[in-house]
C-alpha cells in the first residue's frame, strides 16, 4: 500500500471525522477504574479435518471424535462403507492409545430432512454399525459401549439459516460421535 501524502491526508481526516462522530456516553468518565473478571464456561476446543469429515474435541477428561455421516454410510444407509472401516480403525488405535476406561458413547446424529421417527432409527442403527466396528477392532478389550441415535435434536450447526437450507450445515449435522475419557 502506498503512503501518499494525499492518503495520509484522507487517513487522517477519515480518524478526525469518527472521533468527532463519539457519542457522549464512549467518552471515559472520571472516576475509579474498576476490572471486571468473569469465569469463561462452555468453550471447547475443536480440530477439524480439511475438509470438514472429522472433528475431535477434549472437554475436561471427555474426547469427542465426530466422523461424519457422508464419510461413513451412504445416504440413507446404515452399513458402513469401507472408507468407513478405515477410519474407525484409526479411531480404535486412539481410543486404544488414550482410553482410561468407563463406557464408550456412541452417537448417532441426522439432519432436519425426513420424518423425525425415521431420524432417530436412521441415527440409532447408524450408531450400532459403528459400535459394531469398535467392538471388532477393539476386540480383547474389556470395552463397554453405549449406542444412541438422536436423530436431528442435537444439530452441530443450524439447519437452515434466515429461512435458507445449508447444505454445508446439513452435512455436518449427519454424524456419529465417539465418545470416551482420557487422562486430563
């Protein structure tokens, strides 16, 4: 960017013009100084990868591995594909690396699209399909799991913004979670 004096000049003017344009109650009022502190609650942290199929989360001692639907089945299915498989032995190596035990939550998640009764089956039989691929690549570990299909109740994303399906959205609202606790 060049530094002419003409663009100075308009800089200037342009800071001139919005300080004039503070109102009253932005001017600082004499007085003490006071800090406000608050406690930050509900942040999580999120690793996404590039191109948006997996995600993992850490709150406290809880991992998050969400892979998402397009990933895993076809559409309107619930049996793995073989990318699939692949992906969730990569996700047994994890939960084998960091697991310390305690049930491992599996849960299936749809879009708004489709009849909510066929969600939460679609979403249930979904969450069994990988459960049943954990318990195979985990054989041998005494692993408790837990399958629940939720359907479209818990979106990632909203669904449809100002009236406007997203599709991107949609598509990261259709995925299974792994869940599972970790030393912190």
């Amino acid at each position: 960017m060049s530094r002419s004096p003409e663009r100075l000049a308009a800089a200037a003017a342009f800071t001139a013009l919005l300080l004039a344009a503070t109102p009253a109650w932005a001017e600082p009022q004499p007085g003490p100084v006071e800090s406000l502190i608050a406690p930050v609650e509900g942040l999580v942290g999120e690793v996404e990868s590039m191109d948006g199929s997996q995600s993992e989360s850490k709150q406290g001692q809880t991992v998050t591995v969400a892979l998402t639907s397009d990933v895993l089945f076809a559409l309107d299915k619930y049996t793995l594909t073989a990318k699939a498989k692949h992906r969730l032995r990569t996700v047994a190596e994890k939960v084998t690396a960091e697991w310390t035990g305690g049930p491992i939550r599996i849960n299936g998640h749809t879009d708004d699209q489709g009849a909510d009764d066929y969600n939460l089956q679609l979403s249930l039989r979904r969450a069994r399909a990988v459960q049943q691929a954990l318990r195979e690549a985990l054989s041998g570990q005494p692993v408790t799991f837990e399958a629940k299909g939720y359907g479209e109740a818990k979106p990632k994303l909203p669904n449809i913004i100002d009236a406007k399906p997203i599709d991107a959205n949609r598509a990261r609202n259709r995925r299974v979670e792994i869940v599972f606790s970790v030393k912190e």
